[in-house]
C-alpha cells in the first residue's frame, strides 16, 4: 500500500476500475446472473466501499469490522436477497 495519500487514493481507484470491468465482462459472457436489482453499475460503488475498508482493516481491524456491519445491512435493505428458499 503506498504512503502518499494521493498514491492511496489512485491505487484504490484503480483496483476498483480493474474489478468493475472484470465484473462487468463476466456478466457480459454470462458468467454472472444478477438479481434483485443489481446491475453492473452498482459493482463500481460496491467495489470501492469494499476496498476502503480492506484499507482501515489492514490499519485498525476492529473499527474495520464495526463499520462493516452497518454498511452490511444498508446493503441487504437495499438489495434484499433470499437468506432461506
């Protein structure tokens, strides 16, 4: 991970970008099936919230986690999915 926070900031970006476009060709090629409303667009902001916090987990874990769990159920309101069929 680099130091500089605009070094941080591009080097997210473009993990982010590289993820969304193999997502996105996957799905192209049929290999990922969406539902309940998602769309490829939605693997952009999905990715890079995922990314910042593999950021603050590789610094402070535990903070990681308790953020994590709020965002956890924004995303399951927001694009709810079947837990039992």
């Amino acid at each position: 991970m680099p130091t500089a926070r605009n070094a941080k900031i591009t080097y997210i970006a473009v993990w982010v970008i590289f993820y969304t476009i193999i997502e996105a060709l996957f799905a192209h090629k049929g290999m990922y099936v969406y539902g309940e409303g998602w769309n490829s667009w939605h693997n952009i902001w999905l990715n890079g919230s995922l990314f910042m916090f593999l950021l603050i987990h590789y610094r402070r874990p535990a903070l990681a986690i308790i953020l994590l769990l709020p965002a956890a159920v924004i995303f399951y309101i927001l694009f709810p999915v079947p837990l039992i069929e």
